[in-house]
C-alpha cells in the first residue's frame, strides 16, 4: 500500500472515531446539562422525595414525580402489549409469507406511517379512539369487567390510559415491523432448507427455527419500540387525560413525563425551583431510556450466548 492510501485510511479512521465519539458524548453532555439544572431542586428535596413523591403543588414547593413515573409506564406498557405481538407477526408475515408483490405493496405504506406527524394521529385519536372508548369499551367494561383488576371503570370520558396506549402502538409500530422484517430476512436461507429437509412444516420452521435465530435482533426491535414510545408527547398528550395521579386502571387518565414538560416549560417560571423541577423531569425520563436500552443490551448479550 502506497504511502497516500495510507495516509488518507488513517484519516479516514480517525475521522470516524471522531464522529463516534461525538455521538456517544454528546448523551453524557445532554445529561450533565440536565443534571446541572436539576441541582437546585436536588439541593432542597431528597431524591427520593422526589421520585416517590406523591404531590405535584408547585405552588407549594411539592414536586413529586411518582405519579408522571407510573403514568409513563402504564402508557408505554399499554403500548407495548398492544403492539409487539401484532408487529411481529406482521414482520413474520412479510418477511416468510408475503410474495413479493404484496410485499412491495404493504412495506411502503408501513414506513409511511412513520413519517405521518403526531401531531396527526393525536387528532385522529381524539376524532376516533377517544369516543370508542367513551362509548363503546368504557360501558363494556362497566359491565363485563367488574372483577378484572386494571380493566375495571366506573366511568371514562375516553381520555385515559387505554386511549394514549393505543395511539403509541400505531405510532411504534412502523419501527418494530421494520426492523424485525429486517432481521428474520437476515436468518440465513440453509437453516430453513435443513429443517424442511428433516421433515419440518413452515410453522415448525419459522417458529423453532427462524425466529429463534432471530430472537437477538427481534429483542432490538422491540427496544426501539419502547425508546420511541417512551419519548412520545405530542400525541399522547392530547388523550392521556392529563391528570397527575397514578393510574389504577387502563380507563384512568394519566400523565406521562414528556406531556408534562410539554405542557408546562415556560410557563409559571416565577415559581422557585419549577424550571428545575421540569428538567429533573427530562433528567428522569433520560434515565428511564437508558436503563430499558441497558436491560436489553443485556437481553441481547445472553440471547447470543445462547443461540450461538
């Protein structure tokens, strides 16, 4: 090799490095930038006063972020239940099933509706899910559900949990199906011949075959999932109900962690240690991502162990 190759694969290397670097710091600097203009609340509550607090009064110097934390995960699980078993079988379907000009037909309106604002499909919830769940599901579970725990109302105006979760799910769903079409397409085509050659049906083949090979990679599309749906405001904002108490069932109305800084950074600053009380909020739900994409970089790691 040349000396110019050489030097321009060393400065090819390092500005590479560079850029990686860049992108990995640059979520260290957004959580000290948090962390910083969070320590005046930090300074005169408890940490855990704070997460386990039960009372959002900034009037009255009460912030506690429980009931955001427990809105947050009741969405998002909602989301999540709804979302990965009809994804991945739509991925299974289109990536084992689908002949090729279904698929050319499906896969395009499936990565358009990632594309589609959110703010649109918070409408198009309010126009069409909200008054389902007012009017159809919420009486159905008045009456069918009374002894379900989490399904039980006595009464939902159809802006609750049920309502921002089934919003999430069509809004993830673009990413999930996606990328787990992606990684079962990827399972190499000699695992699917050696099974069929000891007498395997497609079922069988798919389900103990191709998807466990692909089990590491399907984990990583849900883990997107999740990172999408966690991060979600504008959508499910405008359904959630917006009320800071902790939900007890899916027909209560709650309030995530980024539609209350959606909804109030700006406005009453006045108030000592708001500002910083929202941006502990942001600090909290960066938190909460990391340690989803943590837990399942582990998932991952022991899944390959395992099928490797």
């Amino acid at each position: 090799m040349s000396l110019r190759r050489r030097i321009l694969e060393m400065i090819a290397g390092k500005t590479m490095l560079v850029a990686t670097l860049f992108s990995s710091l640059l979520v260290v600097a957004i959580a000290i930038a948090l962390y910083m203009r969070s320590r005046p609340l930090f300074a005169s509550k408890s940490l855990l006063g704070i997460v386990f607090g039960n009372t959002w009064q900034p009037s009255a110097g009460l912030f506690g972020m429980k009931p955001f934390i427990i809105g947050t995960i009741w969405v998002t699980a909602v989301a999540m239940i709804i979302a990965v078993p009809l994804c991945i079988l739509a991925a299974i379907y289109l990536a084992e099933y689908a002949s090729p000009r279904t698929r050319a037909i499906i896969k395009p309106l499936v990565d358009l509706l990632a594309g589609v604002p959110s703010v649109v499909y918070g409408l198009w919830a309010v126009l069409v899910i909200v008054p389902f769940i007012a009017n159809i599901l919420g009486p159905y579970a008045q009456v069918h559900w009374k002894h379900i725990p989490f399904l039980f109302t006595e009464y939902t105006t159809g802006f609750n949990v049920l309502a921002g979760g089934m919003v999430l799910a069509i809004m993830v769903s673009p990413v999930i199906i996606s990328v787990a079409e992606e990684v079962l397409k990827a399972v190499p085509a000699d695992l699917r011949d050696v099974s069929y050659a000891l007498g395997a049906t497609r079922l069988e083949t798919i389900t103990r075959v191709v998807v466990k090979k692909a089990m590491p990679g399907l984990v990583a599309a849900v883990v997107l999932g999740v990172s999408r749906a966690l991060g979600e405001t504008m959508a499910v904002l405008m359904v959630v109900g917006n009320v800071a108490a902790s939900p007890k069932s899916v027909f209560d109305a709650a309030y995530p962690l980024p539609a209350l800084i959606a909804n109030n950074y700006g406005e009453m600053m006045s108030i000592p240690l708001y500002d910083s009380a929202l941006l502990c909020s942001a600090l909290i739900l960066l938190v909460i991502v990391l340690f989803f994409n943590i837990l399942a970089q582990v998932v991952l790691a022991r899944s390959a162990r395992r099928l490797g």
